[in-house]
C-alpha cells in the first residue's frame, strides 16, 4: 500500500469508528425515548445480546438459584444425619466387605474404627426434621426445607468431586451449572451479570475458579467474581478527567471495532467481549446502588448476624474473620436475585475435617447457620422464595470412620466419603418440610432413594424448565450436557 493510500484509510478508520460512536450514542438515547432507528443509517448492526431472557422447555418452577457450597465435605453425621447406631459400636472396626475395593484419601483402613458423634440431635418443624445442637437457625426454617441424604458421586478426592458436584464432569474445562442456567436462560438483569459468584475463603479453593467456570461456553455465561465488603466490585470508578460521557464514547469506539473482527470471524468469543465492555459501563452506574446497604433495617443486618462476636479459634484452616464477610454475602445474594441475577454462588471454604473435627466445625457452623437461615426467611419475607431456588451442599461428606492417618498422634477427624452425604434444597418448586432417601444405620450406603449427582442436576435444570437431555451446546465434534449421558429427574422433590 503507497502512503496516500495508508493516509486515506487511516482518515476512512477514524471517521467512520467517530460516526459509529456518535449513531450509537445517539440509538440509544432515542431507544430510551421509544424510538427505534429501523433504517440502515442506524449504523453496524448490533449484536445479539447472548444474556437475552429465552424461554424454558418446560413450565418453570424456579427463577433465581442461589447455591451455597460449602467446600470440603461438612460431617453430614454431625449436623443432619444422626446414627444412634454408630454410636453404639464407637470404636469398633468396620467389617471388611464395607472396606473391599474402597479407596480412601488418607485413612488407614486395616487399622480404622468406626467413630461416633458426640452432637446432640432434635427434631424440628411440623415434618420433624433432624438436626444437630450446631444448627439451631436453620432448624428453624425445617418446614421449607427438603433434606437429601442419600446423595452419592463417585470421586473421593475434591478437585475432580468438585469439579462433579459443581460442572457435571470430573474433567476440567466444562461450563458450571450456573454457566448452564445463564446459557439456557439468558438473564432478567440488563444491569448486572447473569452469573455472580461470591465466594469467603478460608484455605483457598482446591477446584479454583472451575467453580463457577463457562468452560467451554461463551464467556458471557461465567460467573462474574464480586469482592466483599467495601470492593464488592473492583475497578468500578473511572480514573481522575475521564468523564462519564468520554469512557461511554471510548467504550463504543472499541466496540466498533470488535463488530469489524466479528464480521470477519465469526468467533463467539468477540461476541462476548462486546457484551462484557458494555456490561461492564453499565456496571458502574449500577454497583454503587446495589452494594449500598443503608437502606437495609438494623433489624435485617442483625438478623444476618453482621456484627456477631466472632469466637477465638486456634486454627488457620477454618477461616478467621469471615462471620461478617458471609453475612454480607447472604444478604447481597437477596439483593442481586432481587435484582434479576439469575444464578448467585455462595462459596465458604474449608469443610475439609481431617482432624480437629469438634472445634473446626463448630466454628464453621456457628459462622454459617444464622446468614443461611436469615436468607431463607429474608427471601420467603420479600416473596421471592417460591421461584428462587435455595441450595446447601458440597462435594462430598466424611466417613463414619475416624481418620487414623499415619503420625496423627489421636484420632480426632474423618476422611472423605462419597458414598452416602447431604444436600438440601429449599424453595423455587422444592416441596419443603420433606427428607427424601436415607443412608444404612452407620451412614455408609445410600439404600434409600439414592441421588447420584447427575440425577441432582437434572433435577435442578428441571425446576427452572430446561430439559437436561435438550440443553446440549456442540464442540469438538459432539453435542455436550451438563450431565454428560446421565441423570434422572428426581420427582420427589417437587411441590
């Protein structure tokens, strides 16, 4: 190209991308008007938004999910599942046909013994339901809970059971079940992202950000990560002399030239780049309204427990300093439901009682029980709890086996466990005050019901209407689900 002709494409490139900021600019404004330009002179054609709200397969019980996940594996023996029988043979050792072809993390299964609990256990509601001393907030929400305890995966170690419990695969790279939802669903929210994930750290998350992942998706369906208290969302203000007007003008400017490469490319990727700039300056207007808490009744923080005397704990496993974090993450997941966010991510770590199970649990309960409780109840308060869905679980449990890992001078903590654990569920079409399936007398077996993960899945895709055999995205040459080939809905579970 001769240098007239790069000085002429050069003048083409700004007047035209200027002229493209100015129409879009100006689309809008009229748009907020009730006018809509029709004529070519609108400018490049904008992209479908892939967030647009689309219809379910199926009449939808549930709008909204708001899953809290409680990473490590909470003792389900401990807090919802009691067995009078373990108890009585504390200390004795498991027959071996239990232990044949049984794989373990840590425990020394030769030499393991079964290990009581030392939790007291009532019943509560009009359907009775049990739970420990632990949980005495969220017993009180027993009628509009339904407990499962007979969920069952098959991986022992919690990257690939997370990986499971959280994207439907134990590979790495696939999309999260909120991923799914938002990609299924689109969102009701033009202001704040379908998928939000908020997560309260203690130890870190083994699995990472697959949690909440689009794997292979399009961007545009990966949960958005939000900060705590005070950076709930980073890098929301603009730098000092750049004005509204000027990072709205800059902002359309690079969006025109992703529209230019998409039209060459076709690649979704850019598609979903347009949409996050876009989200992004919307953002900035609509942050600050959604993090600001003075509205919110004294009566409402306290019953969340925001400011709760956090007790001394000698451990840095469980997470000091994270009562009021979760706290304000509970509240802010009714904020942004209300909101139109179709998928909120609760994620506390760690779960993970190896050893020190008495007090590190306790800990994690006490910090846990009156958020979750205050949510249910904030949510049934605002009439939001019938199409939100509520759910509490984690990759796996802990065994009714103590832990006797080698040089652990007392056996004081349970290993990983599969096989039999606890979920539970609450609102968007769930039928409340109902336990569905059981575990044999020392909590080994799923023999009631039993719930593999995938059959969890399909059964949440069904509440929000979505088939899980038809909701099917293609790459490398097949069509992929979130359960895979697997999966049955389970009917029980439905008002």
């Amino acid at each position: 190209m001769y240098p007239m002709d790069i000085a002429r494409a050069r003048r083409r490139f700004l007047t035209d991308s200027l002229w493209g900021v100015g129409t879009f600019t100006l689309a809008n404004l009229l748009q907020a008007d009730g006018i809509r330009p029709t004529s070519a002179s609108a400018g490049p054609p904008e992209v479908a938004n892939p967030l647009e709200p689309r219809l379910p397969h199926l009449p939808a019980r549930a709008k909204n999910c708001i899953y809290i996940y409680l990473e490590g594996g909470p003792s389900q023996m401990d807090l919802y599942d009691p067995k009078p029988k373990l108890n009585e043979l504390d200390g004795q050792p498991l027959p071996e046909s239990f232990l044949k072809n049984v794989q373990f993390a840590f425990l020394q299964k030769e030499t393991a013994q079964l290990m009581g609990s030392p939790r007291t256990f009532k019943k509560y509601g009009e359907c009775g339901m049990d739970f420990s001393d632990l949980l005495p907030y969220l017993s009180k929400c027993a009628d509009d809970l339904c407990m499962i305890r007979s969920v069952h995966c098959d991986q022992f170690n919690h990257v690939p059971a997370q990986l499971l419990m959280n994207c439907g695969s134990p590979i790495a790279g696939r999309p999260s079940l909120g991923a799914w939802l938002s990609y299924g669903l689109g969102s009701e929210s033009s202001n704040l992202p379908a998928h939000v994930s908020l997560v309260t750290t203690g130890r870190g998350i083994p699995g990472g950000s697959a949690s909440w992942s689009s794997g292979f998706l399009p961007s545009t369906y990966a949960g958005v990560l939000f900060g705590n208290e005070g950076n709930t969302v980073s890098n929301i203000e603009n730098p000092s002399g750049i004005t509204h007007a000027l990072q709205h003008a800059s902002i359309r400017g690079i969006n025109d030239l992703n529209r230019m490469r998409l039209d060459v490319t076709g690649d979704s990727e850019l598609a979903s780049r347009i949409q996050a700039y876009e989200l992004a300056f919307r953002l900035q207007s609509s942050a600050p309204e959604l993090v600001d808490l003075s509205g919110e009744t004294k009566a409402t923080l306290d019953m969340y427990g925001f400011d709760r005397q956090e007790p001394q704990i000698n451990s840095n496993r469980g997470g000091k300093g994270l009562f009021r974090p979760f706290a304000y993450n509970c509240l802010l997941a009714r904020r942004l439901v209300q909101r139109g966010v179709r998928v909120v991510n609760i994620i506390h770590s760690s779960w993970d009682h190896h050893s020190r199970l008495d007090p590190e649990l306790t800990h994690n309960a006490l910090m846990v029980d009156q958020p979750i409780a205050a949510l249910i109840q904030d949510l049934k308060r605002h009439g939001l709890l019938d199409d939100t869905l509520v759910v509490i679980g984690s990759e796996f449990g802990r065994t009714p086996l103590g832990e006797n890992r080698p040089n652990f001078k007392k056996v004081t903590g349970r290993d990983h466990h599969p096989f039999a654990f606890t979920i539970l569920m609450a609102g968007g079409g769930v039928k409340g005050g109902q336990i569905i399936g059981a575990s044999d007398e020392i909590g080994w077996h799923a023999v009631e019901d039993p719930v593999h993960v995938h059959d969890l899945h399909a059964t949440i895709l069904h509440l929000f209407g979505l088939d899980h055999t038809r909701l099917t995205y293609r790459v490398q040459g097949r069509d992929f689900r979130l359960t895979d080939v697997h999966g049955h809905v389970v009917e029980k579970i439905f008002a």
